[in-house]
C-alpha cells in the first residue's frame, strides 16, 4: 500500500529505554517515505535533530526536501527544539 500524502507528529519516545529515551520518530519517518508513492509528499513534525548527520535518519541530502520550518517551537513546548518539514518526491531543488 502505498500513499500520496502523509501527514503526522510521530510520537518522539517510547519510553522502553531507562529514562524514556527511545527515540522513535526516526524510524517512523523513514518507514513513512518509503510509503510515499512517487508523487507523493510528507508533512511532519519532529525534532530538529533530524537535520543533523546521522546513521539512523537525516534529512540533509534527501531529494525532495522541500522546506523545513523552525516556527513550530511557538506553538508546542516539547523540551525539544522541533520543526516541520516537507519531502515532495515532485520537487526538485536546484
């Protein structure tokens, strides 16, 4: 199954690891682009961290990479500095 747009604040921990910090958003929103079809985009919202190299999950390189927006910390106060971004797999950056 496969989905044209996706839309979501993946939970951010699941609590198993001593002192909650499990992160799961990673690997929620890498399974979530690989359910993108072709035309497809992703809306998320979920820790700035995955703007920061990593083995897990980055969005630094990732084609399609439309925006990422900061503004997100106005509205929610997580303890964590978060921003929305958006994958389109129909834009291409220049």
């Amino acid at each position: 199954m496969r989905f044209k747009k996706i839309v979501g604040n993946p939970p951010y921990q699941d609590g198993t690891q001593e002192g909650g910090q499990n992160k799961i958003y990673n690997q929620v929103s890498k399974k979530s682009l690989t359910l993108l079809t072709a035309d497809g985009y992703i809306d998320f919202t979920t820790p700035t961290s995955v703007l920061k190299k990593s083995k897990r999950f980055s969005l630094l390189g990732m084609d399609g990479l439309r925006s990422v927006d900061f503004t997100s910390n106005n509205f929610f106060n997580e303890g964590v500095k978060i921003c929305s971004w958006v994958v389109d797999k129909t834009y291409k950056s220049m």
